[in-house]
C-alpha cells in the first residue's frame, strides 16, 4: 500500500511549536538539574544512555562556545524521560508502605500501567502518571491496591482525555506505519501538531512544566489520519466539523 502523505519542507514557514538552539540547552540542562536533584550524577546519566560525560556536559555548553555541540533528538527524549521518570519516582516514595508498617504511613490508591499484552509495567499512586505510561503501550490502567473495595480509576477531565486520546493515537499510528513498513511517523505527528521534531515530545507528558496540550482539531487530524490508513487509503487532507459545516452552506 502506497501512502502519500505531505511532509513539510524548507520552503514552508517554521512549525507554531519548535525549541532554538539556545532553548534546547536550556532544556537539556533542567532535565540534567532535575536528575541531579534526585541524585543522578552526570556520570551515571551518561552510562545509562551510552555515552560518555564530557559528550553530556557538550551539550550543556553556550550555543555560542566552541565546545558546543547540539543534541540529538533521541538523546534529549531519552533524558526527559529519565528525568520525569526521576520525578514521578520520587513523588511516590512517601506511599509506598506496607500495611501495618510506620506509624503514620500513608494509605492510598495504588494504580498499575498495563501494555497491551497485560503485562504490567509501572506502578503509581497517581493515576495520571500510570494513564501516560498505559497509552504510549496500547495498554490501560487499573486499580491493584486500594483500602476501600469502591475505588476505582478516576475519569479523566477534558484537557487529560484530550492527552490521552494523542498519546494513544500516537501509538497506533505508529503500530499502523511499523505494519506497513514506515519509519516516519514522528514527521507525521509534527505535521499534524505544527511542531517540530524536538517539541514533539512535550504533547505526550503528564509533567506539567514540560507539558504542551494539545488541541481538539491536533486530536482530531491524528484520529482521522488513523482511520485513513486503517481503510487502506492515503492520509486525505482534513478538515474540522467547522470547516465542513462551512463547505456545506456554500454548497447551497
């Protein structure tokens, strides 16, 4: 199958949502801060991402210093994610105790990420943190340990569903380009999100000072674009219920 989708080049105006030089720098270097602050030393950081310290503490350098060197886009996702990871870790170590443990212990809710096997993957006291970590799996959450049988997973608001719905709809369509043999859809996801490739990952976090929401018409282009490659057609050019509606009175 033949998909033709229309990716943007030089010749089109810059992306609504991109990172400048100087603005990926500052980024790496709070992500570098942030695990710091949980006791990750650059040292450790780099081994867990294969490479060496003096390559990390580059990147860390004024754009403008000859021992710059500009991040790679896998390099600064794998970060953030350490980092937030860090974050989330942290958050929940008041709660995790044992029944009859400290006096004063915490008793809570515990939630479980689930990929799409089943299998679980993470466990969380917030149940926003385990929905991020299910939808990037085709996966779901669900409530493991709670003091009171009634608990269940709370709903999620408007702007969380909305989250959720692109995280998700990122996952198929990349399931959908693996079975066709694609390797592009992060071009795919910055078309439609007007970002590019280093913003990207800002629109799949629940770590609210990184985090970029996305909008209703972003959502709705993804889910639509699925539903094209899922019959089999090319990505059609889309349009909202509003632009349809506007069509269709001129039509009369």
């Amino acid at each position: 199958m033949d998909l033709q989708i229309e990716i943007q080049d030089e010749t089109r105006p810059r992306a609504l949502y991109h990172l400048t030089d100087s603005e990926l720098v500052s980024t790496f270097r709070e992500a570098e801060n942030m695990l710091a602050q949980y006791g990750c030393t650059r040292t450790h950081t780099a081994a867990v991402l294969g490479l060496s310290p003096i390559t990390l503490k580059a990147y860390s350098q004024g754009v403008a210093t000859v021992s710059h060197r500009r991040i790679p886009v896998s390099t600064l996702d794998r970060i953030r994610d350490l980092a937030v990871d860090a974050y989330w870790t942290a958050a929940a170590h008041p709660y995790r105790c044992e029944i009859g443990g400290d006096k004063g212990a915490h008793l809570t809710p515990v939630y479980t990420a689930h990929d799409r096997t089943g299998l679980v993957r993470n466990r969380h006291p917030h149940p926003i943190r385990m929905q991020e970590v299910a939808d990037k799996m085709g996966g779901s959450v669900r409530v493991t340990w709670a003091i009171f049988p009634s608990v269940t997973v709370p709903p999620l608001d408007a702007a969380a569903t909305l989250r959720s719905r692109w995280r998700i709809g990122a996952w198929q369509l990349g399931d959908q380009f693996e079975f066709i043999g694609r390797d592009d859809v992060d071009a795919v996801l910055c078309e439609i999100a007007d970002c590019d490739r280093y913003s990207l990952w800002n629109f799949s976090t629940e770590y609210r000072p990184w985090q970029q929401q996305v909008t209703t018409s972003q959502v709705e282009r993804l889910e639509a674009a699925i539903a094209d490659i899922e019959r089999g057609d090319e990505i059609q050019p889309w349009e909202s219920a509003v632009q349809r509606a506007m069509a269709d009175l001129e039509d009369l």
